[in-house]
C-alpha cells in the first residue's frame, strides 16, 4: 500500500505533538516494518525541514532528522504540470491540490492528513492518521 503523507503528521510524529503523536508513530512505525510505502512530497521537505529545525534549534540536528526521515520515505518530485493542473484542480487550498495532483499522478492508494476535509474533491482518497491505522491493522 503506497501512501502520501502530508506534513502535519509528519511534523506530528518528529515532534511527539499531542494529541496526534500516537497513530503518527504508528504509521512510521509501519513504513519502518515495510508494511506501508510512505512517501513525502519534495515540496513537503522544505517545509517540514524548516519546522523541525525551529523546533529543535539546531540546524545539525535537524538535518540528522531529515536523514532519518529520508530512510523511511521515499520524496516525490513535484513537477511543474503538477503546479499547473492545481490551479484548475477542485481541491481549493491550492497547496493541498497540488500534493493531491502528485499523489493522483504516482498512483497513491490514500493521502493521510489530519485535513481531509481539504482533499473531498481530489482523486485520491484522503484519511485521518487514526482512521488509516485502523484499516491498515485490519488487513
């Protein structure tokens, strides 16, 4: 099961940030145990890099992190046809349409997001951490 992972629950489970740290952990967790394929968008790097950094205030420390998090998931290019296409997408916060386009596009089965209300339109099914937690430790 491949899945595209937004930044807040990345940032959710490198910051232990409650009360969404738990089915966080759990999902890395999975991609560690290879049961899911855990990606990131290029895009998403920059962004959850910056936030680590801050929280920790250190810039070595934060790159160590990046490292870490790099050997868990894989990082989706973001295209420029992807930018495009967002901006006729139906997914209105443009930022979350082009993570949808991406995903749409490498053929992911679920973005998990703690804002799917965001992804409704999109092509891609969106599901809450702990909703795929559930459905991922049913099968």
């Amino acid at each position: 099961m491949k899945i595209l992972i937004d930044t807040n629950v990345v940032i959710d489970a490198l910051t232990s940030r409650e009360p969404w740290s738990e089915s966080a952990e759990k999902i890395f967790l999975m991609a560690a145990n290879h049961i899911v394929d855990m990606y990131i968008t290029a895009s998403s790097a920059t962004d959850i890099y910056y936030l680590v950094r801050k929280y920790l205030h250190s810039t070595e420390k934060a790159k160590q992190i990046m490292g870490k998090l790099y050997s868990l998931t894989g990082v989706l290019e973001v295209t420029g046809t992807d930018c495009m296409e967002a901006l006729a997408s139906p997914v209105h916060d443009y930022e979350d349409a082009v993570l949808e386009k991406v995903a749409s596009r490498k053929e992911m089965d679920y973005i998990v997001t703690r804002n799917i209300k965001d992804y409704q339109e999109g092509y891609t099914k969106a599901m809450l951490p702990d909703d795929f937690v559930k459905m991922a430790e049913q099968e």
